[in-house]
C-alpha cells in the first residue's frame, strides 16, 4: 500500500510539474506577444510615426511604384530580395526597408490603388500608413476589410485600419 501511495505522490508531483510549466510557457508567450505588437496605434500616433520614417517611407514608395509587379507583399528583407523579377538590388531601398521593418513595420505591399506600410496586426485587425497611387482615397482594391481612413499630413498619405469583424457587421 505504501508503494501505491508512493507512486501516486510522484505521479501527481509530474503532472503539476507539467501543467505548471505549460502555465509559465503560455504566460510567457502572451507576454511576448504583447511585447512584439504592443497595443494598437491610433490615427495621432500613427501621424507621429509617419514623420519620424518619412524618408525610409519615400524611398520603398518610390521603389514600389516604379516595379513593374501589380502586387506585392513584402515581410521581411529576404522577401524584398525575390520582390518583381530582379528583387531589390538597390543598396538605399534595402536600407530603407532594413530600418522600417526594425522599427516595427510588419507588412509592406503594393496592390490596387495603394502602397500600404502595416504597423499594427492581430489576427482581425491591421493598421498602419497608406500611399494613394492614383490620388484617390484607397479603397478595398488596396486594404482588405478596410473600416476606416483618414488623411495625414503629407497629400495621398493616410492612416487606415482593417478590421475584419467589423467589415463584415457593416457587410451583411
């Protein structure tokens, strides 16, 4: 009896071992997380963020608009070496997107009547600066599930925020 007692006591030791442990493990995770993304940036702070990479922003803009691909998704600097048919060999442009991915872009891309600069996204919202291509307000050509725009401080730029459920609350 004093074995199964013994066993018993050590089998539970484990299993509050293992659950602890993958207690710690999802906490620590949620945390990172929230280190990694931080909290949503608003239209103020997006305009604060638009000034201090203005030119980083100009320079992947200008590369974007004059590539030849109607769309493109850039994530990280690997991906900006197969963007078109050459990838970027531009020392300025890799630079450029060098500094912006590190200071917290997540996304850059081409498509419809934009050239967007994701800041901000979780699995339902995205929020971040776009570039009007032909002048108009970007659409749903450029943003999926686009919920809301509105214009910085430069002419064509915009804060914009992508927000799946609401798009969808709006679209029944």
């Amino acid at each position: 009896m004093s074995n199964l007692k013994t066993i018993l006591k050590i089998f539970a030791f484990v299993a509050i071992a293992i659950i602890s442990l993958f207690i710690i493990a999802l906490l620590v995770n949620i945390f990172m997380w929230s280190l990694a993304w931080g909290p949503a940036p608003n239209h103020r702070q997006m305009e604060r963020d638009f000034q201090a990479n203005k030119e980083q922003l100009f320079i992947v803009r200008d590369f974007l608009l004059e590539s030849e691909s109607q769309s493109v998704l850039i994530y990280s600097i690997d991906d900006a070496m197969l963007v078109g048919n050459d990838g970027v060999d531009d020392e300025d442009t890799l630079d450029a997107l060098n500094h912006l991915f590190q200071n917290g872009y997540r996304v850059i891309g081409k498509g419809g009547n934009g050239v967007y600069f994701q800041r901000w996204a979780n699995l339902d919202v995205g929020r971040g600066i776009v570039y009007s291509i032909d002048g108009n307000t970007p659409d749903e050509s450029s943003l999926d599930f686009l919920t809301e725009i509105k214009s910085l401080s430069e002419e064509r730029w915009y804060f914009y925020i992508e927000d799946f459920n609401e798009w969808k609350r709006r679209n029944r």
